[in-house]
C-alpha cells in the first residue's frame, strides 16, 4: 500500500480507495482478513486514529463493492 502525504486526498480516504481496488480486483479473497488496525498503522507509519477513520470509509463503501463484484461475477460467468 502506498501513501503520498503530499496529496490532496486525505490518508484515510488513499487507504480505503487503495483497500477497495485490492477487493475488487480480487488481490483480497472473500473471507480474508484485513490487516489490523494497529498493525497497518504501524506499517504505514501513521495515527492509529487515520486508520480507524479509512476502515470506516470502507465500511461505508461496503454496499457498493458487494454490488460491483456482484456485477463483476455476473460478467464473468
């Protein structure tokens, strides 16, 4: 995962984009974990509370991918 810290775009909303293409391009199975919170913040250098915050963006998000895999299955079979 990269973070530019530079950018426009918040750290949390980088992570959770990041974290949704990783699903939607099935890099991340159904059923795997993510990482911890603790742990990714620890990798990433960055608050514990910025990556609280992207994990809740992804949840927010969650409707959304579960429909566009939904949509990428159907194109697949």
């Amino acid at each position: 995962m990269r973070i530019l810290q530079n950018s426009d775009i918040p750290i949390y909303q980088q992570i959770a984009e990041q974290m949704k293409e990783e699903i939607l391009s099935g890099k991340r199975k159904q059923g795997e974990y993510l990482p911890s919170i603790r742990g990714l913040a620890r990798n990433l250098r960055i608050s514990v509370i910025t990556t609280m915050k992207a994990y809740e963006e992804l949840e927010l998000q969650r409707p959304m991918v579960y429909c566009a895999l939904q949509l990428k299955r159907r194109r697949i079979y």
